[in-house]
C-alpha cells in the first residue's frame, strides 16, 4: 500500500485529487492538511467522502508528511518549494499539482511569478507531469511538477501535429475558456456568481503565466522556438476547459488529421478522441468522479479548427 500524503485538501485540486486517491485500492491516504480547518473531519466538509476516508485535517508539519511515500501539493504556487527539500532528501516522492516545478527556466519563471524560487537546484530534477509527452521519466521521478490546465489543453491538442512537423510552429493561436474553479476555492469579488453569470471575458491578455509553460512545452515539441498567441477567457461555469487551437498546415492538402490524432492516443487513457465531425462540449466529461473523468474534467477539452 502507497502512503500518501496532501498537503492543501480543502482546495478544489486538493478535494478531486482526494476523490480519486480514496478509490485507488493501491493508495492510503494518511495525511491530509489545511491550516484553516484544522481538526475537522474531511467527511463534515466534502459529505461525499462520508464512508471512504476516516481523516481530520492537520496543519502542514514536514515530521508528519515525510513518513508517507508520496506527497502531492495542491497549494499555491511558492509552497511546494519550501517543504520539497527536506522531504525530498528524505526520501519521499513529490508531486506538485502547483506551479513551482514546472518552468526550467529558473529567471522566468521568477519574472513571472514574481517570487524569488528558493530550490531552484530541485528545478532542474524536476519531471514535467504530463503522461503524453513524458511517461517514463514520470514513472522513475522522485519530484513531479504537473502540467498546469491550461498548457495541458493546449499541449495535448497541438502534440501529435507538432511532433509530425504538419503545422507552421511559427503561427499557433491557441483560445482557451475555462470555469471560474480555475481560480481556487478562496473567496474573492472576481469569482462571486454575479459578478461572473451571464457574461464572457477574456482576461492576462497582455500575458498569462501558463505562456511560459506552454511555450516551453511546445518548442520541446517543434524541436525549435513557436511562435504563439495565447489569450484565455472566463466563462460562467464551474468545471472544465475548452481550448479551441489555430495553425497553419504546411501540406493542405488531405492531411488526414482524425487519423493522425486517433493514432497518437489510442493508448493514452486520459485522451479521448472523438469522431470526425463531432464537437466536445465541456459538460460531456463532468460527471461520476472516476480518474479518468476526474483528470480530463480539470484538463481538457480540445477542438482542433485550422485555415490555409
Ligand atoms: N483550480 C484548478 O482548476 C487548478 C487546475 C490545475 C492546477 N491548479 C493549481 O493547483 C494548485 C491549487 O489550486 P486550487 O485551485 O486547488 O487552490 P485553492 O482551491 O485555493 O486551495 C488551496 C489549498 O492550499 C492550502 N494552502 C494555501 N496556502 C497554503 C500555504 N501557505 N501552506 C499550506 N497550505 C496552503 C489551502 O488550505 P489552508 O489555507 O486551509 O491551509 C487549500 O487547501 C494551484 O497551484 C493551482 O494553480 C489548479
């Protein structure tokens, strides 16, 4: 039985990646944290886990959390990397749901972030946590920064094209919506429902920070610097990303993309191609929490449109 530890379990990523853990027959999950509900039961919060999970929220302690296997952060941006160190150094696998991991570039991603990184040492050991494009590395990781939503939704769209050199790396627009649960579980004016209802907003236009991370990802891909726009928007629902993606074809002419596609993730079981001429909506992958749906909820969904 894997030991595993979450620290941040009352935000959403912490509660789904929970929801999935507590199903997993190979996974105990031993700890749990939140500062600001510490003591209470998982269950008096998210009624759904009633029967599944016998834990009360704890405070983060590093003495706790390094007797699990494996701990995952599903914490804002600038926590996992101070806890990482030492549980690393002893021995504990780290999964960081946050952004701490996930850009190579230790000077970007600080501009980006605006916050100094204090392991950037851990940067460069870091696997980058998309199963598509890193498989096996992931399988013998000890440090796993994952994939943010955005650059999931992009990548995933634009790999097979990108790796089969079929579009101009020079032009990709990828437009991309996504839920107001994007933001966390914290209460702000910005995410209240009246302010977000009934209305469409593209919002980091001048630039977001998932940028960087899809750029790096894709340049991986093409083998050479992309030239992308990416611009995302907020629409009013809970859950879910759609991500329409834009690029040029070098050869026009019968490409044969469905097939292409279907090929690339035929054993990829977080990717689902639909058939030709069918359009995903974001509600086809909500419901009854399994991992699959769980992770193509939060990750994906990918409408692939190209001119000439
Ligand atoms: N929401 C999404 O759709 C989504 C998708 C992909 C990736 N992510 C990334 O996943 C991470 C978590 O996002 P989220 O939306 O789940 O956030 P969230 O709903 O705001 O929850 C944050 C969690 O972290 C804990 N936390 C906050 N500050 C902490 C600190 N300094 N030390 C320890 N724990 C702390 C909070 O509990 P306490 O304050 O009670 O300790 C809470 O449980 C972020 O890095 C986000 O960018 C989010």
């Amino acid at each position: 039985m894997i030991k595993a530890g979450i620290v941040g379990g009352t935000g959403y990523t912490g509660v789904e990646l929970l929801r999935i853990l507590s199903a997993h027959p190979g996974v105990s999950v031993d700890v749990i944290t939140s500062r600001s509900e510490e003591g209470i039961p998982v269950a008096d919060m998210f009624p759904s886990l009633r029967g599944h999970l016998d834990l009360a929220y704890t405070v983060p302690d590093v003495e706790k959390l390094a007797q699990c296997d494996v701990v995952f952060f599903a914490t804002p941006h600038g926590v996992a990397m101070n806890m990482s160190p030492e549980l690393i150094e002893r021995g504990v696998k780290v999964i960081d749901l946050g952004a701490d991991f996930r850009i190579k570039d230790v000077a970007l991603w600080e501009s980006w972030y605006n916050h100094e990184h204090t392991c950037p040492d851990l940067v460069a050991k870091a696997v980058y946590g998309l199963p598509e494009m890193n498989r096996e590395a992931i399988r013998g990781a000890q440090l796993i920064g994952c994939a943010g939503c955005y650059p999931t939704a992009a990548q995933l769209g634009y790999l097979p094209l990108l790796e089969k050199q079929l579009v101009d790396h020079r032009r990709l627009i990828a437009d991309c919506k996504s839920g107001v649960s994007g933001a966390g579980r914290g209460a702000s004016i910005g995410t209240l429902l009246c302010e977000t209802s009934e209305s469409v907003k593209a919002y980091g236009v001048p630039g977001h920070r998932h940028l960087p991370e899809i750029r790096q990802g894709l340049t991986q891909l093409a083998g050479r610097p992309v030239g992308l726009t990416f611009v995302p928007h907020l629409m009013p629902m809970i859950r879910g990303i759609h991500t329409t993606l834009y690029s040029v074809l070098r050869d026009p002419v019968d490409p044969g993309l469905q097939q292409l596609f279907e090929e690339r993730y035929a054993n990829e079981p977080f990717v689902d191609v639909m058939p030709a001429g069918s359009c995903p909506e974001t509600r086809s992958v909500k419901g009854p929490i399994s991992a699959v749906s769980a992770y193509i909820v939060h990750r994906m969904m990918i409408r692939l449109w190209y001119w000439r």
